[in-house]
C-alpha cells in the first residue's frame, strides 16, 4: 500500500510562492485521495485561497526551541504516514517531531541553497532528520551535491505546477491597469517579489530610467515588502521616476496584478525556478529575467522568455528594451512562454510525481 496519511507543514502568515506549493500540494493530494492535513500558525492566511477541503493544525511555532509544538506535532505525526515540510524555519521543528514519531519527514527546497560543510545544523536539517528532498530545479539539486555528505541523500528535481488560464480579456485587463494608476498609453512592467538585496529590484528601477530615454512610455509596479524599500524608494527619487516607478507593497493576489501586465521582470541573483515568474507566464505575459537557478534547463532566451546572463545588468535592461518596443515580440514570447507552461508545469504533473516521491518513502519507515 502506497503512503495514504500525509501532514503538509508550513507556518508561514503570509502568502507567497512557498506558501501557494504547500496549500495547492496539500489540495492535489487530497483529490488524489490522501487523507492530508495543513499544519500551520494560523488557517487565516490560506483560507482565502482554498480550493478543496482540508483539515488544518494549528500549532504556535514558536521558533527552534519551541518544545511544545514538537510534541505536539510529534503526536500528531504518529498516525501519519508521512510528513512534508516546506520552509527553512520548520526544517528543525518538523525535523524532530518527524524523528520522535518516526515518520518520513520529506523536504521542499525551492531556492538554490550552498550548505555549510562544517556546520551541524545544515548536516542535521538537510541530511539526518529528512529521508529525501524535493527541489524544483536541478541547479539546486547540483549545488546540494557540492556538500559531500549531501551526495547520499535521495534528492528529487519535480518542477512547480501552476495555473496557465491565458491572458485575460482586453477589458478586464485595462480595468486592473485603472486601479494601479497605469495610463492607457502606458506599457506596465510588473515586478513581484520580497524588497530584498538578493532580487536586484534596483536593475530594474535603473531600466526604468533607461526606459524614460530612449522615449518608452512605460509604468513599473514593483509588488512586495522587504528592508530595501528605503534604499529602492531614495534610488526613484535620485532618478526622477516618481511617476513611472510605484511600490504598493505586499499583495495576496499576485495572480490578479500579473494578469494586468504587458512585461513580467525579474532580475533576481538567486531562485529555483520562480513561481511568480512561472505564473506571469501562464497569463501569456513576456518575462525578462536572469538565468538564476533552473532557467536554462526549460526555457530559451528569446524564444520562451528574454534570458540575460545573472550578472549581466546591461543584457538585462538590453532584453527589457527590446520587448518594450516591439509588440510582436511581445506577442510572441508571451504565446510560446503560454505554451511551454502549458506543456510542462502543470498541477497534474507535479502531483504525479510527487505521489511517486512519497511512495518511495513507504519502505523508510
């Protein structure tokens, strides 16, 4: 008998890329006939967003010392099958409640990651407490095995699903771009990600000025929160672009504002395989982003999407230029990117593969 019991953890309040694999996993198994519960902090950041039915935990995770949900989960986990844990800071607490109940715990890396040879808490999260990873990329996969005593480990590349209902209606879209305040005549360039250093949002503020040059009329909507705002906001102002460059903030409905964009950007130094991005182009938006993470192992610079190099600023404002001034390129990198995530990146497919991972771990136990 295959795994059949099987507690999906993550204790994240926000709603994000990770968070979205974790409830939209948990909800695949669920029609795949598991019996599946969502261990959390708190239901209220997921419930908006269900789409099946699930049991939910609520458990304070209250940071790596926290005895009491270790116990607590550990109980839990003692009717389960199998255990799956999706973000750093519930490796350690997933981790030993996993051991205690002696269950499979399965890890879900989605970022390219170098662990620290020398350094226990990387040996215990990554390679004595889980029985096997999950990454959505092979890159990360790569990077894992540099750590000699990660080459043992069963590491499985399952590329991310997500939803691909095309582009929206020319309607729907300029009554979103109304909202954000995006002129009609006005290509808006969309950005959606944590304010961070590691995103590069600056390359992307400095296209804007680039944009303003070479007379592009064009709008950039950065969404997300994060300790660069500061930094990101005196840079727009250094160079004038109050009017063109806006940052909202967080928003739960990334896959609303995607929709509404002409050019999905992402200059990001490090990913897996970003969701958002993925998303963007399940939309028919054109993307133009850095070869991070598994870029290159799915999709063509030029064909798909416009790849720049990851250290390459100016390949990158070079690519945004490009798709800024040519509607048919635009056009036809947003159908063939449609197309790809069509093919390849589906719900379907991603639960196939996960049910076999899980059923691997039957004879761990």
């Amino acid at each position: 008998m295959s795994v059949r019991r099987v507690t999906v953890v993550c204790s994240s309040r926000i709603w994000a890329g990770t968070e979205k694999w974790s409830l939209r996993a948990a909800e695949q198994l669920h029609k795949s006939s598991y019996q599946v519960a969502f261990a959390t902090r708190s239901r209220s950041p997921y419930e908006p967003h269900l789409r099946e039915q699930l049991s939910f935990l609520e458990l304070p995770f209250g940071g790596q010392a926290d005895l009491g949900t270790i116990i607590r989960l550990a109980a839990h986990l003692r009717n389960r099958d199998a255990v799956i844990v999706t973000t750093v800071r519930d490796y350690w607490l997933g981790g030993l409640a996993a051991k205690l109940a002696g269950v499979p715990l399965l890890l879900r890396l989605g970022i390219v990651r170098r662990l620290r040879d020398n350094y226990l808490m990387d040996r215990l999260r990554y390679s004595v407490l889980p029985k096997a990873l999950v990454v959505n990329a092979q890159a990360i996969a790569d990077t894992l095995a540099e750590t000699p005593w990660m080459r043992s480990m069963p590491v499985h590349v399952m590329s991310n699903g997500v939803d691909a209902p095309g582009p929206l209606s020319t309607q729907k879209k300029a009554d979103l771009r109304t909202e954000l305040g995006v002129p009609e005549e006005n290509l808006l360039v969309l950005g959606v990600g944590r304010l961070t250093d590691v995103k590069r949002w600056n390359w992307l503020v400095k296209s804007a000025s680039t944009l303003r040059k070479q007379s592009v009329q064009a709008s950039v909507v950065i969404f997300g929160e994060g300790d660069q705002r500061e930094k990101l906001e005196a840079l727009v102002r250094a160079e004038n672009l109050e009017s063109i460059v806006q940052f909202p903030g967080y928003t739960p409905r990334t896959d609303r504002w995607l929709s509404a964009a002409d050019i999905f950007a992402l200059p990001s130094r490090n990913e897996g395989l970003a969701n958002a991005m993925l998303e963007a182009m399940g939309r028919g938006v054109p993307c133009v982003v850095t070869a991070s993470g598994g870029v290159h192992e799915h999709f063509r610079d030029g064909e798909e999407l416009m790849v720049a190099a990851t250290e390459d600023e100016s390949g990158f404002t070079d690519r945004l230029l490009k798709l800024a001034g040519d509607a048919g390129l635009r056009d036809r990198i947003g159908n063939s990117g449609l197309e790809m995530v069509r093919k390849s990146f589906s719900w379907d497919a991603m639960t196939k593969k996960l049910i076999g991972v899980l059923d691997s771990l039957e004879d761990q136990r």
